[in-house]
C-alpha cells in the first residue's frame, strides 16, 4: 500500500480494518523476519502491540509519502536492529 493512501486511512480512522490489516501483514513480516535471525544465529527483534506498529508505519509514512508499508516495515525493522 502506498504511504500516501496509508496516511489518508490512518488520519480518517486510526482504527479501520485497513489499518489493523497492515498491521498484521507487519507482524507476520517480523515473525518471518525474526525466523530468518533464528537461523543466523541472531537476537530476535523485539514485538511490538499494533498500535505501536501502526503508530510506526504512520509516522514513517508522513516523512516519505512516495514510499509503501513494506518500506515503513523495513525501517521498522532497521530501527528495532539498532544496538542498544
């Protein structure tokens, strides 16, 4: 989904179906994402509830309205990859 449209659903009603879609697809994306780490041996990222997820793609989304969710996703994920 574009950014564009993302942030249209998002400021319209935060908690449309939409958004919890996109939320989950993210979810399963960090589940899947968290399995490929398992098999490099690496830390799993962190989970997150989805209201934190979709407050992430939103922010994300208002920076860089010409990008799409996976883009949101993946810099979710750059993000949480981040030594503390």
């Amino acid at each position: 989904m574009p950014c564009a449209k993302y942030i249209e659903i998002y400021e319209n009603n935060e908690d449309s179906q939409a958004v919890k879609m996109v939320g989950s697809w993210t979810q399963g994306y960090l589940s899947a994402w968290n399995r490929q780490l398992q098999f490099n041996a690496a830390p799993p990222l962190k989970s997150f509830d989805p209201e934190v997820i979709s407050l992430f793609i939103y922010r994300y989304c208002k920076d860089n309205p010409r990008k799409n969710v996976a883009a949101a996703t993946q810099a979710l994920i750059d993000d949480l990859s981040k030594p503390k």
